[in-house]
C-alpha cells in the first residue's frame, strides 16, 4: 500500500515535501527500499508507516519473483514509471471519490477532502498524467 509510505508530520512540515506533487508520501523511499531491490531480483524490506502512531513502525520484507502490487494515489507518478511492468488505473468520478472520502472519514472531513486533499489529487492527475500513460483503465464505480 502506498499508505504505508506516507510520511511522519515532521517530515511533511518541510516547505520542499509541501511544494511537490504528492510530497505527503515519500516515493523516494518506496523506489530504494521495494522497486529497485525488487528489479535487482533482491528482497525489499520497508518500514511500514503506522497512522495512529504517526511514525515508520514494523519492517515489512517482499521477496523477489513474486508478483507485487503497488496501490494508491500518488504511485504511478513520473518518476517511478520506468520501474513497473503494468500500470492500471482505476477511473473514478471526482465527485464520487470525494463522497467516498467523507462517508469512510466523516461529514466532519469534508473540508480538508475539498480544500486539500482533492485539489492536490487535481494536481497529480494533470501534471503526471497517470490515467493516460495506464496500460489498462478499468471502471471504479458502478455501470449507470
């Protein structure tokens, strides 16, 4: 889960981490410690992101040779493209991936979904073009 890549709020208070697309989840680390091992036919090992702690906690170890599913927004951005065999994108209405948001978080998110959250996804999606350079879209919401 890209999730477990999310970053301790220390780290997200940095001006640089604020300014880059998606800069809450760190896909440097994701790239060192699972992709490139794992393309080098090397075991991945991982601090996986504890939420409630707000701190990198257990180590998670992916052995190579196996089939490995990375999954989030945010993880088929530019920079780690050139690392995946098969990109899917899961489309989805905005309107209905924020609905989604505030029935798992609470009508009490629904700010922070519409002020911050989805307007940075905005930006992802425009910018590194995910669903574009996606090797197969599928439908994420139910046929009309």
């Amino acid at each position: 889960h890209f999730d477990d890549f999310y970053r301790p709020s220390a780290e997200r208070q940095s001006p640089l981490v604020a300014q880059q697309v998606g800069g809450d989840f760190d896909w440097q680390r994701l790239e060192r410690e699972v992709l490139l091992p794992l393309r080098a036919g090397q075991p991945a090992r991982y601090a996986r992101y504890d939420w409630g702690a707000d701190a990198l906690a257990e180590v998670h170890v992916v052995q190579p040779g196996q089939v490995v599913i990375v999954e989030g927004v945010y993880s088929s951005r530019l920079e780690l493209a050139p690392l995946y065999h098969l990109t899917i994108w899961v489309d989805c209405p905005r309107d209905l991936r924020l609905e989604r948001g505030v029935t798992r978080d609470g009508e009490s998110h629904r700010g922070w979904w519409e002020n911050t959250w989805m307007p940075a996804e905005d930006r992802y999606v425009q910018e590194h073009r995910p669903r574009e350079r996606a090797d197969i879209v599928v439908r994420g919401f139910p046929e009309p």
